[in-house]
C-alpha cells in the first residue's frame, strides 16, 4: 500500500458584518436595523490521507436488506473494474452539487497531482446527471455503483467533515488555472450577467422574493435559478460576477473556482436565522469577495431552540423565511462604504 498525508493548519475565518432585520429588540420604541459584528474565528484543521491499494476493493455500500432492495429496484449490476487508479468518493454525500466541488473535487483533483495521471473517479449508483457532468467539465471519467469494485483502489481519510475548508483552493489551483486556459481559447461560456440575484426553487426560499427581486432589478441585477444552467455555465456565472446577493445554500460552491485574474467582487449573503453559517463567508475571502451577511426575519418558533447551546441548531434549517428589504439595503451600503454609519470597524 501506498499513502500521501497532508497536514492541514487552522484557518482564519474572516470578521464580517451581518445586518438583521428592523425590530424592536434593539429601541423599544422605533424599529431599528441590528448591525451584528462577527469576529474572526479559525476553521479547525487536521488530516487528509489517499491510501493506495492497486489489488484493492471498493467495498459495497449499502447492508443487510438494503443492498437486497437496492438490486431488484434499482437494478444496480455493479461494473467492470475501470483501466488504472480508482478515487473511491462514495462518502459524506457525494450526490450533494455543494459536496462535489468543495469536498469530492479537491479529494479527485490531490489524487490526480499525487498520481500523475486522471483518475476514474467511483460514485454512488444513481448519481445526479449534472453531478457527472461537473466532473466531466474537470476530465475525471466517472462510474456508479453502491457494489463493490475491485482494482487499484485510493481511498481518502479525513480526520473530519470540514477539514478541507482550509486547503480547498488551494487543493483545486489546477483546475483554476486550466479554466483560466478554456476561458482564453474561447471555450466557455461568456455571455453572462454581472450583477446577479441567486434564488432556490424549493426549500429555504425568500417568502417575499418579489419585494427583493424588484429592488434589486433596479440596480440592474438578474435573477438566476442556477439548476436552470449547465455545470460549465454555473461554474462561468459565479467567475463573471461582479456583485453577488444569494440565499445561502449549494449553489453558491462554484465560487470555488473563481479565477485569481478576476477583480474582487461584493458578495451580499441571505442567511435564515434556521442556518446560520461561515463557509461561503471563508470562501468569498478565499477567493477575492467582499462579504456581508444579511440575516433574514426571525420567526416565533426558531427562538427556543436556538438557545438550547449543548446541540446543533438544525430544525429549522430548510424553512422558507422573509428578509427586510432595508437589511438589503443596508448591506450594500456597507459594501460600498466600508462599514455601517457611524462605526468604525
């Protein structure tokens, strides 16, 4: 057997403003903006390992009755065993759009530089067709199956979840620059709006989408659903853009692949008060972005549970929620001038 380890480092994650929406949790008497300063925080590090078995095998996915069912209703005869190294990423939701550009990608893409050659890359059975083709837009052959496959066999080792935030870009610099070579031949998608208002179709929606699209149009943003566009597209849309306002949520993971040779962009980020989180706050940093976070209306039955600190707060995460328009507004006014009025950050 053969074995790269990679040693990961914490990594700061970036202060930020996130502004919440008017209340009078703030002046009892006249509705107020919260301004909410976040400071910085270190994203953990730890371990990343490929371990190489060329007589190894993949090992079967599903157990018990399951495997059963999976074979007579999905009828997943397994494969042959592809010609040359195999990346087994059938771990942590590979299925997942955001999962497969910033955790299996950068695993496929360390492989590949460790090898010296592209690897065939292993999939759960029935992975989505736009999952495929992202890694068709990368050069990474790709099959699926929850069976087991026997071969040269690189299976990755993470001492957690998470451990790749720190080292992402810095893991997927090649593909960057190979883009970067696609884009100067012409190759990809071109013809893309600036300015762009990112929407999700069924979960964690805006309920008052309309207000924020109204008003945003003025500006001369355009709403995108981006599972609407092809990989390569997405991919270009998010290397394009110069401001940004999305719903927090997968299909903002094409960021990832921004080209260095772009400007620094304003990135104004919607988060429900069900999901709050840093990771495309420490990707915008990562990748050139301007951040602030706005914090969407906080409903009566998201209180409770999120003051219960021994767990994580999850329950409400896919709710549909409203967002202040001003808390936009208020945003933008931060970006463009550096901070909320009257603070000096």
């Amino acid at each position: 057997m053969e074995r790269l380890e990679k040693a990961v480092d914490g990594y700061p994650v970036p202060p930020a403003w996130v502004v919440g929406a008017r209340s009078m949790l703030v002046d009892r008497a006249v509705p107020r903006l919260e301004f909410l300063w976040m400071p910085k925080t270190i994203q953990p590090g730890g371990s990343i390992a490929l371990i190489r078995d060329e007589r190894g095998c993949a090992p079967e996915r599903k157990r018990g009755w399951k495997i059963h069912a999976h074979r007579l209703l999905r009828k997943d005869g397994g494969v042959q065993p592809a010609a040359g190294p195999i990346v087994d990423l059938r771990l942590n939701s590979p299925e997942n759009w955001a999962h497969a550009q910033i955790f299996h990608l950068p695993l496929a893409q360390m492989a590949r530089q460790w090898l010296g050659t592209t690897p065939t890359i292993l999939l759960t059975f029935g992975t989505p067709r736009f999952i495929r083709a992202l890694y068709d837009h990368f050069g990474f052959p790709v099959i699926a199956t929850e069976r087991p496959v026997r071969g040269d066999i690189i299976t990755p080792r993470l001492s957690a979840f998470d451990v790749l935030r720190p080292v992402r870009r810095q893991l997927v610099e090649g593909l960057v620059e190979d883009l970067d070579r696609r884009r100067a031949a012409g190759e990809l998608p071109s013809d893309l709006p600036r300015k762009i208002f990112v929407v999700r179709a069924k979960t964690r929606r805006i309920q008052n989408e309309a207000e924020i699209e109204a008003y945003l149009a003025g500006q001369g943003y355009t709403k995108i659903l981006p599972e609407k566009l092809s990989a390569s597209a997405q991919i270009e849309l998010f290397n394009h853009a110069t401001d940004i306002v999305a719903i927090h949520g997968a299909a903002l993971a094409p960021l990832l692949f921004r080209s260095a040779s772009q400007p620094p962009f304003n990135f104004v980020e919607i988060l429900t008060p069900g999901h709050m989180a840093t990771s495309y706050r420490l990707m915008a940093a990562q990748v050139g972005g301007h951040y602030v976070g706005v914090r969407g209306r906080i409903k009566p039955e998201m209180v409770e549970p999120s003051y219960q600190l021994d767990r994580t707060y999850s329950i409400h995460s896919l709710d549909d929620f409203t967002v202040d328009i001003e808390s936009v507004r208020a945003a933008q006014s931060i970006l463009a001038e550096g901070g909320p009025p009257d603070v000096v950050a």
